[in-house]
C-alpha cells in the first residue's frame, strides 16, 4: 500500500513540476536561453509566501496574482534591461547570457537571504488528508496540483489562441520565419521572459504548500525544471507532463526511501540518465 | 611591454613568495586568499575560457579535494599535505570519467549539468556519516597558515604555466578550435574528446589540490564551506573581471578583487552574494570581455594582435598554419 501511497503523492507533484517547467521551456524556446535564475525565482515567490502565511494567514492561492505580477515584472525587466543589453560582438554570446543568469541567481539567493533569512520557512495550511480507503490524499498537495493544472491549461489557451501567444510559438520554431512574418521580436522576447518567470513565480507559490523552502534551495529546481524538459524532450509539451510524472514519482520515491537529501539529487540523476541514453533527443533543438 | 610585464610578474613573484614571512596574521591571509583565488581563476579559466565550456561546477573539485584531505588526516592518520595531494589525484581521476559524460552536452547545457553535479555531491557528502553528514569534520587543531599559503602559491604558479603552455601550444590551439566551432574543428582533425578531455581534468586537478590546503586551514569542514557557494560565485567573477580565456585575466581579475571581496564579506556577509552576483550581471554588459583584453586593444596594432591572439578570431586559420 505504502507504494500506491507514494504513487499519489508522486503524481501530484508531478503536476506542480510540469508547471514550473512549462515556464522555463517558454524562456528557452523563444530565446535559447537557459535561465539558470528560474529556481530562484520560484523559491522567492513561495517564501513570499510562506511569510505572508505566517504574518496573517493569507492563503497561497489568494496571493497567486500578487507572485504571477511580481515575476512577470522581474522577467519583463531582466530581458528588457539586461539581456538585451549584452554586446552583441563577443563571440561567446550564448555563455555570456548563460553566466549573466548564473549571476542573476546568485543575485535573487542574497537578495532572498538578506530579506528573509537563512531559515526554512513552509505554509502549514490544509495539513489534512482525503481518506480514500487505505490511500490518504493530502489536501495541501491535490489543491497545488488542481491549481497547477488549472494554470497550465490556462497557458496552453492562451499560447494557442492568442496574437501574443501564436507569435512565442512561432518565434520559438523559427527564428526567420518569425521576422519575415512581420513579429516584433523585441517584444516577444521581453513578454516571455516575463511569461516564464511569471510561471516559475506561480509553481513556487503552489509548492509553497508542498515543501519547506530557504532561499538557497532555487538551483534544485533550476535543475528539476530542466530534467522535466530533458526527459520528454525539449519543446514537445505532452512530452514534458510525462517527464514532470516521472520526475515527481522518482522524488516521491527517493525522499521515501532515501530521505529528503537525496531526493533533492534525483532530478540531477535522472538528468544524467537521459543525456547518457539519448544525447541527441536532449540536444534535438538546439540553434547552431 | 614585453619587457614591462615580464618585469611585473617578476615583482609580483617575489612580492608573493617574500612578503609573507613578513607580515601579520590579517596580511598573511589576505595573500593567501589572493594565490587562492589566481589558483581557482586559471583552473575555471582553462575548460570554460579556453574550451569555451562554461563550468559553474568546479566547486565540486574544490570540496571533493577538502574532503579527501580531512578523511586522510582523520581516518588514515595522514599528513595534510599528502591528503591535498591525494585530492588533486582524485579529482583527476574522477574528472575523466564525469568529463566524459559531460562534455557530450553542448553550450548550456554543459553549464547545467556542472552547476547539478556540484549541488549533487554536496548532497551525498550531506548525507554520508562517515564523512560527517551536514555537521562536517573537525580536524585537529594546529595549522599554521605558513605552510599552507606556499603550496597554493605553488598550485597557483603551476596553474599559471599550464596556462601559458595552452597559450603557446598547439594542445591550446585546439582547445580554441573547439571553442569557435567544434565541428570545423572536428574536420580539421582535433581529437575533440580527447583534447576537452584533458583540458577538463586538468582544470579539476587545480581546484582539487587547492581544496586540501583549504580545508586543512580551516580545521573544519562541512558541506557549505566546502562546496561554497560564495567561492564558486567569487572565482568567476575575477575571472571574467580579467578576461576570460586569456593569460593573464584571471591573475590580475583575482588581485583586484580578492580585498575588495573579503572587505564586503566582512562587512555584508548577508548580502554578499546579492553584491557579488549583481557585479557579474554588470560586469558582463559593461566590461564584456574584461580588463585585460580591453588594455590589449588600446595598445599598438601590431603589439595588439600579438596580444589578442589567444583571444578571438582565426584561431582555426592559426591552427591550420601551425600544424
């Protein structure tokens, strides 16, 4: 039993995670840019969280517009006002984009120390659990999922309906084909830098019920994201839900019957089992 | 100017093996901090300056090396100098089979997978008894800082001269192929897993013999010390404070810097790392390429090209004509 236990418990994670990687995906397909910031991102927003909670009990779910604002502005800002402006010249343009978010994580830790402190801070709401025969389904977990799910429905909707969204897409097959169409790309950059990191934000605010969080934790989920894109194959969106469903049984499984240190390394060796098994599907989309 | 720098780093050699048998605790260090850092600077510069594969891991060289030390001092009873020695080896060793997994990713991807594996081996070394867990080791008291400070001069001096052998070597000529173009390189005919191969190891064997002598200077190491965040931050910011993939980059990037950077963990050690990750955002859009090809690029045309050789542009051409 303990086994279909972790099974549920492991899938709804897996909702929450494919979430957060939905937002790093949109970053990396329209900009090839890995944003090495994304869990650090998503860590403020559920201390954010976590702190609102223990001021004055306010629901995570209520703050979800304040964190999806927030991180858009954040997102928005770092394309438009840094990004943009590295030269143009250097011949190592995409390692320069690369240590300008390691720097930027860096940045959003201390910034997160500083503020908040070292300690680990969690939201003790919904601690109870939905009976189902000898399976306890954890309130806290099946609203995160059930929110997550929401969000990303809603993302997909508006990825496929709308001018700004058909125009991330478009950019994110074809670099070309997107100017010769007539797409700001200026524009586009900025909205889904802000859109990525608006969704890290939200994931961190629907884990914020999940997990405890310090603001050193970001990187983990840095890497999480990025083993979620990894295992279902970068830019194939279905593909992603599987490896988010992956992932969260692998975690679930680990903290279960390893402890929670080393399910934080699960993501990493998942990570490594992919690029040793199949290197090119990880390396299938990559610009030249 | 050959002759000036030549004459510099002479000064500056003799500064650094001189001036400690004369100055106080604070001064001794803050030179050893100093070498510290020239040391991890080459060491990080060699895969991701030169290779062009940026490594925001070698952290975990430096904490595998520390951690080699302190369990040959606590449980075999060894030397510490033996102990850092032996890290260096482990970490060479260990780096062929990790860099060849590696080095398989391209461009991010790389940088992602290294930045994972230190967060990974922190977290096994947590989570390992025998190595202490998350309280750490505690190392019998009695080092003197002395002895320590000359064997990372030391490190610091060999990583300077693999440099300039890269600098000056087909070896670099090809690691910098690889950098402007793997797959030109490949058709020219370098070995390119053999060559990013070699270039990995030898750029974990730095901070892994650096570790030891860390750690033993420490009398105490546990995981956040040990892969610290701030050390890995710190070393890439001098080195791309100097230039990254150049000679002398991360020599003058990590003597700037290393005062500054202790004066502010000193004072701000909350917001160190804030500080020191927004200067790397900064740096890279104001002074992209670093201070010293920014200098190269003022002097005479012809001394300049000399200059910037290493640095950008027609390597490949170079290299066809070298061989």
């Amino acid at each position: 039993m303990a086994i279909l236990q972790l099974i549920v418990n492991g899938v709804l994670l897996g909702g929450v995670l494919a979430l957060s990687a939905l937002g790093f995906n949109i970053i990396f397909g329209v900009m090839r840019v890995v944003n090495l910031a994304h869990g650090d991102i998503l860590v403020l927003a559920a201390l954010v969280c976590a702190v609102a909670y223990g001021q004055w009990h306010v629901n995570p779910l209520l703050l979800l517009p304040v964190t999806i604002v927030g991180g858009f502005a954040i997102g928005a800002c770092i394309q438009r006002y840094l990004l943009r402006r590295l030269p143009a010249e250097i011949a190592s343009g995409e390692a320069s984009s690369l240590t300008l978010t390691f720097g930027l994580s860096y940045f959003f830790m201390g910034a997160g120390l500083w503020v908040f402190g070292g300690e680990f801070r969690s939201v003790p709401y919904l601690t109870s659990a939905f009976q189902l025969g000898p399976i306890s389904v954890p309130q806290a977990r099946l609203l995160a999922f059930v929110a997550a799910v929401v969000l990303a429905a809603l993302l997909g909707l508006y990825l496929r309906t709308t001018r700004m969204g058909r125009a991330i897409r478009a950019t994110s097959m074809n670099l070309d084909g997107a100017l010769a169409c007539g797409i700001d790309i200026e524009t586009v950059r900025t909205f889904s830098f802000g859109l990525g990191s608006a969704v890290a934000a939200a994931s961190g605010t629907l884990l914020s019920y999940i997990y405890t969080f310090n603001p050193q934790g970001g990187t983990a989920f840095t890497i999480s994201a990025f083993a979620v894109i990894a295992i279902g194959g970068l830019g194939n969106y279905t593909g992603a839900l599987l490896g988010a469903l992956i992932l969260g049984l692998a975690q679930s499984f680990t903290s279960f019957y390893a402890g929670s240190t080393l399910a934080d390394a699960a993501p990493y060796v998942l990570f490594i089992i992919v690029i040793l098994l199949a290197p090119n599907g990880l390396l299938g989309r990559r610009t030249t | 100017m050959t002759l000036v720098l030549r004459g510099a780093a002479g000064a500056l050699l003799a500064v650094a093996l001189i001036a400690p048998l004369g100055v106080n605790g604070y001064y001794l260090n803050l030179l050893y901090q100093t070498v510290l850092f020239v040391a991890l600077a080459y060491g990080w510069n060699i895969i991701s300056g030169y290779a062009g594969y940026f490594s925001f891991g070698q952290i975990a060289f430096f904490g595998i090396g520390a951690y080699a030390t302190g369990l040959t001092i606590m449980s075999f009873q060894g030397n510490w100098f033996v102990g850092s020695l032996l890290g260096g080896l482990l970490c060479g060793i260990i780096a062929v089979p990790i860099g060849f997994v590696m080095l398989r990713l391209r461009g991010p991807f790389f940088s992602l997978g290294m930045l994972g594996l230190a967060m990974t081996v922190r977290a096994l070394v947590s989570s390992t008894p025998q190595l202490g867990g998350g309280t750490g080791l505690f190392l019998p008291p009695g080092a003197t800082l002395l002895p320590v400070y000359y064997w990372t001069l030391a490190i610091a001096l060999a990583a300077f001269a693999i440099t300039w052998w890269i600098n000056h070597s087909a070896f670099g000529l090809q690691l910098q192929a690889i950098r402007e173009d793997e797959t030109i390189a490949g058709t020219l005919g370098v070995p390119q897993t053999r060559v990013k191969v070699t270039a990995f190891v030898l750029s974990a064997m730095i901070p892994g013999f650096a570790g030891g002598g860390y750690a033993w200077f420490l009398t105490f190491i546990e995981p956040t010390s040990a892969f610290s965040s701030r050390i890995d931050l710190q070393t890439i910011v001098m080195a791309v404070l100097g230039g990254v993939g150049t000679l002398w980059g991360p020599l003058v990037g990590s003597i700037l810097m290393t005062q500054v950077s202790e004066a502010l963990w000193a004072q701000f050690p909350q917001a160190y790392l804030m500080i020191f990750g927004g200067l790397l955002v900064a740096l890279l859009i104001l002074l992209p390429r670093g201070i010293v090809p920014a200098i190269a690029s003022r002097l005479p045309p012809a001394r300049a090209a000399r200059e910037r050789s290493g640095e950008t542009g027609m390597v490949t051409a170079q290299m066809v004509s070298h061989e």
